[in-house]
C-alpha cells in the first residue's frame, strides 16, 4: 500500500510482454476510504521470475485528469501491440459512481510507466448525449486477433443498468459501441471467449434473481443476445474469468447469494456448467474478499482481490491441463 493509506479496492492485473523484466503490473484505488477526495490510482510491479512487488506508488491522481474530477475508482488496463500501456478509469465530478466517466490515459513514453504519474489523458470516452454520464468499466479487456481489444463497460444511472462492448483498433482508437444485453440489472460484465467469434459475457447481478447473468454472441460482438442465467450464486459483486491455453475457463467470484466473506475459484469446458475447484479466502460474516482479476503470465494462474478493503492481496496457481 502507499504509505499512509487505509483503503484499497478493485485491482486490476496488466501481463507485461516476454522479455520485459516484470512479469505483471496491479492497478487499484487506494486512499482513506472509497470515493474519498484523496483516493489516487495506485500500482505495483512484480519482478519476473520473483515474489517480489515493487513499492507500490501512484500512477494516475486527480490532478492528472484536469477537469473537475472529484473521485477515482475502478482502473482497467491494456497493453497494446507496441507495447504502451494504457489504462481506463472511473472518474466522477458531481453525483456518485452512477454520474461517473470512463477516461482514456495512455502512458507517457516507454520510461514513464515505471514513475509515479506516467500516464496522461488520451479522452474522455464518448458514451453518452448526457456528458458521458453514468458509464463505467471494471473487467479487462478481450484480446482480438487484429491486435485491438473490446473493453466491456456497464450503464449504471440508477436502475435498469446494462453491459455495453466497446471495440478498440490496434492503435487504441474506440470504433464502436454495442449494447450486449436487453435485459436488465446486469453489471461489471466479463467477457470469456469460446472461439475466435463465439463469447459470453458473464455479469454481476442487481436483480432480486441474484445469479450471475449472462449474455452471448457468435458474430465476435456485432451482435448479443441474452442467455439463461448460470447456476451459481452472486451476492451482487464482481466476477472475474479467464479462459487458458488449453481452453480450460476459470471463474472468480463469490459464491453466496448474499455477503463477500467467501472467494471461490470454478472451472468449465464449455462456460455453463461449472464445477467449484478450490475456496481461495473465506471468512466469518461482515468479511469481505471480492473484486477479483484474473492474468495468465509465466505458465501460470495469477488472481488478485480485496482483502477487507484494506489490502490487495494476490495468489498464483500452477494448472494441470485437463482433458477436454
């Protein structure tokens, strides 16, 4: 944690290239509490081949963004074809997180990601007639095959709330916008590929249903159409998902109808059915492990999650490839 600060939520991990002598990079907010008008971007590296994370230091303030911000949440981060990292934020001037804005940072030049405030602004997202107001991001982005990427993105100005596909060149230009879901109450979507063309977005639930949500494409996102809710639990909070080379799909998430204090770890070969591989943190009621990222780096598993919003604490996995 930076010195000084006493909360820290929502981390985001950012796979650094081969070669490159950091194996990861974490993205999260951190400051006295949430929302609070001290909370700045925080990172850390971690060392290739090592247990050892870097000091951690801030990497985007208010000060950084130039036009009224008052607070900061939810870091995404994406790496580009040239190997510039970028990063999209939550930012909010008047009203709470349901006026807030997604804002565009890409890093500075190739030194500046390793400094404290290396990132400037490239825009704010252009989502909404209503001042970009009430569009946030929270899971990472899809990798496509031309080397641009979809960041998934939700509607949240009170209810209903929906996921939206937002589509980026290689350049990281935004060229598209695309609803995902018709339904409603569905949050902070994960996108997991079945194949180059096939997807589903899985998505925290708002609804009285609490299940984790989902919709599906088999066009690569040109167009989505809502699927049956899965067969597991969502206490209103954030998944994560990751699929592996194997095509083995991971899923983090809490797995409770209702609080945070349990953090499961699930496995599929198809992204319906899915079977409980191991508990990663539980505790008593009133605990929370929740908002988990998930990054496949070094031929291995890596997961990170808020500890009791005071910490980002992080586990990594060695798999065994099943059999399809």
């Amino acid at each position: 944690m930076p010195p000084g600060d006493l909360s820290a939520h929502a981390a985001d991990l950012l796979v650094m290239p081969e070669g490159h002598p950091w194996s990861l990079m974490a993205f999260w907010f951190s400051g006295s509490r949430e929302a609070a008008p001290d909370v700045q971007i925080a990172s850390a590296h971690l060392l290739r081949g090592s247990d050892s994370w870097s000091p951690a230091r801030y990497a985007v303030g208010r000060q950084d963004l130039g036009f009224g911000t008052t607070r900061l949440g939810n870091p995404v981060s994406w790496l580009d074809n040239k190997g510039q990292a970028h990063l999209f934020v939550v930012a909010t001037g008047l009203g709470g997180w349901a006026a807030a804005r997604t804002v565009h940072l890409r890093q500075r030049d190739a030194q500046s990601i390793a400094h404290p405030h290396g990132f400037e602004v490239q825009q704010v997202l252009p989502l909404s007639w209503l001042w970009n107001y009430s569009y946030l991001v929270r899971s990472s982005p899809l990798e496509l095959t031309d080397a641009g990427m979809v960041l998934p993105v939700y509607f949240e100005m009170g209810r209903p709330s929906f996921p939206v596909a937002l589509r980026f060149d290689a350049d990281g230009r935004m060229r598209s916008i695309t609803r995902m879901a018709h339904g409603q109450h569905m949050m902070q979507p994960a996108l997991l590929p079945l194949s180059d063309t096939s997807w589903l977005a899985l998505a925290r639930d708002g609804s009285p249903q609490r299940r984790i949500r989902v919709s599906q494409t088999i066009d690569a996102g040109a167009n989505w159409q809502d699927a049956p809710n899965l067969d597991l639990p969502n206490p209103d909070s954030s998944i994560a998902t990751l699929r592996l080379p194997d095509g083995t799909m991971l899923l983090a998430h809490n797995n409770t109808a209702e609080g945070r204090h349990i953090l499961d770890l699930s496995t599929s070969r198809d992204g319906r059915q899915w079977q409980h591989m191991m508990t990663v943190a539980q505790g008593g009621a009133g605990t929370e492990y929740s908002y988990p990222s998930l990054a496949w780096a070094d031929q291995q598993v890596w997961l990170s999650y808020t500890d009791q919003r005071r910490h980002i604490a992080w586990q990594r996995f060695a798999v065994v490839p099943q059999k399809p």
